[in-house]
C-alpha cells in the first residue's frame, strides 16, 4: 500500500511539475493519499481498530448520506431566498433529492428481494460512486490549488466578470477586484507595472457593462488609470479568455497573465486557459459560505460536460459491470 501510495503521489509530483492546471493530478493526488492513509491506518492500529472502524462507517453511511442530503436542499433553499429563482441554484436541491437514490433503490431491492433490483442498485451506486470521487479529487485539488502561494512575474492581471447590480459591483465581483488589487500591489512592489484587464460585457438588466463597472471600481481603489484595459464583450469565461488573448496580441505581445476569479472557479478556469494554450496561471478571491456549495457543484458539473466523452465511457463500463457479474 505504502509503495503504491508513494508511486501516485510522484507521478502527481512530476506532473504538478510539468503543468499544474490539470484535473487529472487532482485525481492522482487523491489515490497516492488514500492508499498511503491506509497503510498508515494498517501500521498504527492494533488489530481490532480497523475492524471497528469499517463497522462504525457501515453504521453511520446512511445517516451522514441523509445529513449531506439535508443540508443540500437547505442550501439550494437559502440560495433560492438570497439570490432569487435560477435554474443554478436548484442544482443543490437537484443533488440532495439524487443522494438518496441508490438507498431508496437498495431498500426496494431489500425488501422485494428481486434480483433485477439488486442489480439495478448495483449499477447505480457503482456510478455514483465514480462521480462521487472525481468530485472528491475536484474539491481536493481545488482546494491544494487555491492555497498555492502567488508568484510575481506577471504581464498582464485579468479580472473575471460577474453580474451587476444595475451599474454597481457586486460583493462577489468585488471580492475579485480586492484580489486584484493585492496582486497588483504585490507586482508593483516586485518592480513591474502589468496590466489590469477588467472582462466582461453588459448583461440583461446591467446598466452597463461589467468591465466598465469594474474599471471604475479599481480606479476608486487607486490603479492608476493607464494601468486599466477593458474587455467588454465577453458573456462567458471562455470568451473572456480569448478576447482578452486578442487583446494582447494586439498589444504585440504574448503576455504571460494571472486570472482572478472565485475561489470556487480557479481550477475549472485554470483548466479552460491550458486547453486554450495561454500561458497564465489563476488566483481565487474569498466567496460567501451561503454561496458555495451551489456554485462549487454548479463548477463540477462544468468540468464533467467538459470531459463528457471520458466520463460517459466511464459510467457505462461501471453501470455494466453488475450486470456481467450477475450474468456469470
């Protein structure tokens, strides 16, 4: 266990290395810790421990899936009351109700004994179980990513945009902006004067855009206006990435840039800018705990429709193996 657990995490080393913007090392990260965890628990514990403890999960298992389904549909209430009705936030409630499945399946299956059932939750949960450790993986590199230390050397500091509030920031964009301001501070401390490049056009019901709005929010902070680019015409980050490309290469130059986003969108935009080949890394800025869990979900299911092909073999070989057992 030990060695395999020590082979992971130095393929997770030489790979963070070469490029630490992929979720794949998210994925190694988390192997090479589980197995070293257990041979750790194997070592220290005496011989009964590890008996008593997989007893203790079996008893508690349901009751921490009912408490995490819980507190799922609280959350997508309470982001329904504060943020308003959007088909985002009932991502939450969607989960929590989806949680619950493969118990209820498993109870059904219990209780009617029939075998198609067995099956069927089999399936079930063998999926779920996938999605539920790449999300694992996800969460953990995200968080291992977000508290990366910043590295001064930048050309270029690109603010993501978010929705307005009429021609005003709001506290989640200007949480960004603060971030931006840090890491403008540090640069100029560093000897470098970069760019401060504010993305993002005007939306429905925005009374301007939102780069505008950002500049203006920056300038009230002190940047020095020749400092301030806008790129107003993006509506997605995907857009905001390219535009802000074009808008460099107009410059005449391939800057090397920092991103500034939510805490819970940098490894999703860290992703987004290697696919698109931009030699940037991501710094995430403080977001609301209310907040979270919706959006960290809503940036999860981004990443599985990014890879939907890998990810739709994956489920299908796994919903099929319960089958094949109960063929043989």
């Amino acid at each position: 266990m030990l060695i395999i657990g020590l082979g992971f995490l130095a393929v997770f080393a030489l790979r963070f290395r070469k490029d630490r913007r992929r979720l794949g090392n998210g994925v190694l990260l988390l192997l090479g810790l589980l197995f070293a965890g257990v041979w750790a628990l194997d070592s220290s514990a005496t011989g009964e421990l590890p008996v008593l403890l997989v007893g203790l999960l079996l008893v508690l298992a349901p009751l921490l899936v009912l408490v995490v389904a819980g507190l799922l549909v609280a959350n997508g209430v309470q982001m329904m009351r504060r943020e308003g009705l959007r088909i985002a936030h009932l991502l939450s409630v969607g989960l929590g109700l989806a949680v619950l499945g493969p118990y209820v399946l498993l109870v059904i299956a219990v209780l009617t004994e029939h075998p198609v059932l067995v099956v069927a939750c089999a399936s079930v949960v063998a999926v779920i179980s996938y999605i539920g450790f790449v999300f694992v993986a996800f969460l953990l590199y995200s968080l291992f990513y977000g508290w990366l230390p910043y590295r001064a050397g930048m050309d270029a500091i690109v603010v993501h945009g978010s929705r307005l509030r009429g021609d005003r920031v709001s506290p989640l964009l200007a949480s960004r902006l603060d971030r931006a301001v840090e890491v403008y501070g540090a640069e100029v401390i560093a000897g470098r004067r970069p760019l401060l490049i504010t993305s993002g056009g005007k939306g429905s019901g925005e009374a301007v855009s939102e780069a505008s709005a950002m500049a203006g929010y920056l300038l009230g902070k002190g940047v020095p206006s020749e400092a301030v680019v806008l790129e107003d015409r993006s509506t997605t980050t995907r857009e905001n990435l390219m535009y802000t490309r074009d808008l460099l290469h107009r410059r005449g130059s391939d800057m090397r840039m920092v991103l500034v986003t939510s805490n819970f969108h940098i490894l999703r935009t860290a992703i987004l800018a290697r696919r698109l080949d931009l030699d940037a890394e991501v710094v995430g800025s403080k977001t609301a705990l209310y907040y979270l869990p919706s959006a960290i979900l809503r940036e999860f299911a981004a990443v599985l429709l990014a890879g939907k092909w890998v990810n739709i073999i994956a489920c299908l070989a796994l919903a099929l193996l319960p089958v094949l057992a109960a063929l043989v």
